[in-house]
C-alpha cells in the first residue's frame, strides 16, 4: 500500500523498490484504466465525493486532495469514501476476495495486519502486503482518521503481473521512472551520433543547482538560421513533477532521426523545411526531487516548483497589465505597441523574484525568431490557448481574447483533434472539468486566470505563437504506461509542428536585394504585429484573404493581398520597399560628412523638397 509519510518506510526496505517495481506496476486508478464502475463505497459525503474520486493524485476541486495507496496484483474495488480538506485515514485493514461475497483479512503471524496510514494530507505513504496473493477484489478497511475529520481515502493499487514472475516480497508498491528520462544527456548524444547532419545539443543557461538545460536541435542545417525556415519549439517539465512531456520529447527526438534515416517522407520533409528545438526538462532540479521520490510516492506536488519555490509557467514579465493599462489611458496620445512590448526596468534588476531557469528561457526565446511553441505540461487532456490573464476581475465575458484568438484555437484544435482521446467523448474527464464543449481546448484565463504566463509573454514580446498542452491525466506515468502514452501523443506532436508552415511567409528587402531586419509586419484587422528576422517573416494566419501592411524606419510603407489557402503550406507574400526621401538626404549627407550639428525637421523637409525639383 502506498500512503503519506514515505520517509517512515525508509529503513524498512530491505530491497531496491526500483527493481522489484519494474515489474509491478499500477494497475490503473491514477490512469483511469480500472473505471468508475469497479469502485464502490460504502459511504459517501455525495456524488463528488464519491468512490470514482478514490484514485491518488485525481483532485475532486481544486483544493489538493491526497490519500494513502495500497499495493495488490488484484482487481479494484474500494469501499471508503474520498478526501476532503483535512479528512484522511491513519490506519486501516485489507481484505480480498474471489466473489466480493466472502472476504479474507490480509494477516501475518500476529494476526490482521493493521496498516499505516497518513499523518497529514501532502505526502503518499508506502505500504506492502507481507505475502503475495491472489484475488479478484480489494477492500479497504479504515481503523482510525483524523480526530477532526472523517473517513476518507485515496489510492493506487501495484502488483505483479500473472502468469509468470512474482515479486521477491509479495506486492510491490512503487514506480520506477523511464531509463529513457534517467539517462537524458546519454539518450541526446545517442542520436546525435545517430542522425550528426540533422542534430546538435546545446544548453540555454543552467538550473539554480547548476544543472545545464540541454535542447537537440533538428534541421537539415543545424546550427544557423536558415532565411525563409521557421523556428519552432517544444519544452517540457516546467513543473518537475510531470514528467511525461519530457519523456514524450526524448521519444520524439528518437522518432524524427529513426523515420529521417528510413526516408519517411513527412519526417523529412518537415525536417528539411523547418528549424526545430526540443527543450525536455526546463525544471530539472525539480525533476530531480520528483525522480527521487518516484512516480507512485511524490504525490501532486514534489518537484513542481524551482529549487528557489518558483513556478516556472507563471514567472515571466506581465506585458498584459502593461499593455491594457496604456490602453485604457484614453488621454494619452502615445500609440500603444500591440507587438514586441519591452521587458519593464524592474523585471530585469537582479532584486526581482525571477528563476534563473526563466531568465535562460528568456534569453533563448529572444535569441531565436521562434513562430510556434507549445510546452508540454500534465495532470489534465486539453490543450490551453492565451491570453491566460484576463483583462479585469470584473469581467464581462468569459475570457480577454488575444487579436489572433481564432488563429490560436485552430492551433489548439490541431492538437487536440489528432489525440487519441483528448476529444473523445466516452473518456473520463480527468479531474472535475470536463472539456470536451470546446473540443479537447480551452482559454486558459477562463480555466484559472494567472499573470506573468509563458504563453502571454512568448504572444507579446517575441514573434512566437505559445500554447500550453497538457499530455495526461498522470503527471508522472509508470514506465508501462509510457508506449501507450507516446501512441496517443504522437501523431498530435507532429501535426502540431506542421501548422509552423500555416499563413504567410516571405523576405522584406530594399531595392539592392538586401533584407530588412525588425521590419514591422501589419495584417489588417488584427491589432498584433510581428517583425522580420533577418528580413525573412512568417505570420501564422487561417485561411482567407489578407491585406498585409510592412513598415520599416526610414522606409516607404508597402501594402499588398495575400491569400491563404486551406492546403498546407505558407503563401509566399515578398516585399521590395525603398528608403524614404527623408532616409536618402540623411544618407547623402552622412556620406559626404556635410551633416549639420542642428537640423530641424522643418528644414530637412525643404531641402528634400529642393533635391527632387532638381531631380
């Protein structure tokens, strides 16, 4: 059984859990592999509370529920009713049975085994049958519970597999995690060696305990910026608890250099035509906390947050505040950037609570002219769309909507639609929300309103388009759930990176044929503007017709249509854009070192007036 206060259980274990468990692992409540139809309670506060709500780690509210867990190679069916606020069991029995009419106590020399339950409600204990056995269902037996509560419980069942092998011990009780995810650096340099034209490692900064955060870059031409290819990016493991978009990103650099090297004509094609970065474990202090503990006994939150106590996901600048403040400012006569906001003063001074993990996920993401990112997160199926903030708390709507807001659920619905259960309607809903009104997405600030979020920061300072994906109700799988978790994921993660390619894309250049960096791209009719890099740009559109503005300092501004279609596929939309008459006599006179110590505007004006009669 596996309940609270692990660090009891230490000096009982005799054996390498890791081991033993390679072989037993959950059966299946965390993962909804055993349904709400094998549980039955005898008694329930209410429904919501009821025997469905008995899996470890599933949240009845959004209060943190936790509750003991017990081990077993048996089918499920639990009879205590579920956690709620400081409800929990401190002792309890097991009973088995064949007919789930006849029940036999679990016993040892002294008799039915009484066992240790929780202490308090955050940390899962660990418990084991003394023998093994062999039966159909399970009881629960609660013996005491918190003075100030009541009878209330939450748990996983392990066991061993029949027929054939049996644990040393009887029943194994904890998880161990993925070779794959052990050995990170050993797994990139692996299939770099693999696929050495089309990968390379690097690291963005490091970690607060001085770990490095490597990404593997795939492209046919890693190492630069290629002019016309998109940027596009993955990232796990913010919270370093959850580690199954870590793992789905290791498995994903793995499949890309694996179905390259077979001549998989997508795989290459995406590779050839795009940039990508793949960033497993932006958190690894945390995941090392969560590592150490195990999938089964590090319960909802060990390792979510920095070695500091910061939550990655929400820790950027809040551009949002910044940019809505100015505009609700009517009498102000400065024109408010929809685009490329500053980072504020204070953010920047080293006294502010900001991660050091965020300020290299900074610093990367204004490094590389990114155009779509997702970073994969756990404990839900949906996929989570900006703003994640909304615009005051007396809102009259459900959520602020970003300019781009049906471009973005596009990109949600991309993902979500080729998962294979994210919108199916017969699956179980996670937790209590069920989304499936929306398709598998949501808005994130009418899901819980955050400020300061990657997805906001990513949509307002950078070029880049960021959603958040949550991969699994288990944030941290068994290593047998792992195939399955990759099948349901994979064919979403390609997809996904396909839409990079979805709008319009081209070259600003002046009349020499030279591209213009930080030219200003307009579309009509959507408030949000975005950049070239080094003259190339990618604006990610649905499909219709555009009128598309581009502006440069000391440039002419240059207007045009461009279609997009329903193929996949950007439309090409160039630009050749010539210096302004005002850019040219500045020029001139630069040249000729006839620059004038003061010159107003007014005079400026005339003289180019003068120039062009002469002309």
């Amino acid at each position: 059984m596996k309940k609270k206060n692990a660090k009891r259980q230490e000096n009982k274990r005799p054996f390498s859990w890791h081991l033993v468990l390679k072989h037993c692992p959950p059966l299946g409540l965390e993962t909804l592999k055993i349904t709400d139809f094998q549980l039955h309670a005898s008694t329930a506060k209410r429904y919501g509370l009821g025997a469905h709500r008995g899996r470890l780690n599933i949240q009845v509210t959004s209060i943190l529920l936790l509750s003991g867990r017990m081990a077993s190679d048996l089918s499920a069916s639990d009879t205590v009713t579920q956690l709620w606020l400081s409800n929990w069991v401190t002792s309890f029995r097991v009973l088995v049975s064949n007919d789930s009419h006849a029940w036999t106590a679990v016993r040892n020399e002294s008799g039915d085994v009484i066992f240790e339950g929780n202490s308090e409600k955050e940390i899962p204990v660990l418990n084991m049958l003394p023998v093994p056995l062999v039966a159909r269902y399970i009881r629960i037996n609660p013996r005491s519970w918190y003075e100030e509560g009541s009878i209330c419980m939450r748990l996983e069942i392990l066991g061993c597999p029949l027929p054939g092998k049996s644990c040393s011990v009887g029943i194994a009780i904890t998880a161990c995690s993925n070779s794959v995810s052990f050995f990170l650096w050993q797994l990139m340099k692996t299939v770099n060696k693999m696929c050495p034209n089309i990968t390379r490692i690097y690291n963005i900064g490091k970690s607060h305990q001085g770990l490095k955060l490597y990404a593997v870059e795939i492209s046919d031409n890693p190492g630069e910026h290629e002019v016309g290819e998109p940027e596009f990016r993955y990232t796990a493991g913010a919270h370093g608890n959850e580690v199954l978009g870590r793992e789905l990103i290791l498995l994903l650099m793995q499949f890309m250099c694996q179905e390259y090297l077979a001549g998989n004509p997508r795989i290459v094609h995406l590779i050839e035509d795009t940039r990508i970065h793949l960033l497993p474990s932006v958190n690894p202090d945390g995941y090392d906390k969560a590592y150490k503990a195990g999938s089964e006994l590090g319960g909802w939150s060990l390792g979510r947050w920095t070695q500091d106590g910061i939550d990655i996901n929400n820790n950027f600048p809040d551009l949002n505040s910044l940019l809505w403040e100015s505009e609700d400012q009517k009498k102000s006569k400065r024109k408010v950037p929809n685009h490329h906001i500053p980072i504020p003063d204070w953010y920047l001074s080293e006294n502010a609570t900001v991660a050091v993990e965020t300020r290299a996920i900074i610093a990367w993401m204004e490094k590389i002219p990114f155009v779509l990112g997702g970073n994969l997160q756990g404990g839900e199926l949906v996929v989570a769309y900006p703003y994640d903030m909304v615009r005051s708390l007396w809102k009259t709507q459900d959520y602020t909507p970003t300019p781009d807001d049906h471009v973005f659920r596009w990109l949600a619905y991309s993902y979500a639609s080729t998962h294979r259960l994210m919108t199916d309607a017969r699956r179980r809903a996670c937790h209590t929300e069920d989304f499936q009104k929306e398709d598998g997405t949501v808005n994130g600030a009418s899901w819980h309103t955050v400020a300061g979020s990657i997805n906001d920061f990513s949509y307002l300072h950078t070029n880049c388009f960021e959603l958040s994906i949550y991969v699994g109700c288990d944030k941290y799988p068994h290593e047998s759930e792992l195939p399955e978790e990759w099948e349901n994921n994979r064919e979403s993660l390609i997809v996904f990176m396909e839409q990079v390619h979805r709008g319009i894309k081209g070259i600003v250049k002046d009349i020499h044929g030279r591209g213009i960096p930080h030219a200003i791209i307009s579309v009509e009719g959507v408030n949000h503007d975005i950049r070239t890099a080094d003259g190339d740009y990618w604006r990610l559109l649905n499909p219709g017709e555009y009128m598309v503005s581009v502006k440069a300092e000391g440039y002419t501004t240059a207007t045009k249509n461009c279609e997009v279609g329903y193929d996949m596929g950007a439309t090409r939309c160039d630009f050749t854009i010539s210096k302004t008459n005002l850019a040219r006599i500045k020029e001139i006179m630069r040249k000729f070192g006839k620059q004038p110590i003061s010159l107003s505007l007014r005079r400026l004006r005339q003289r180019a007036r003068q120039w062009r009669q002469r002309r």
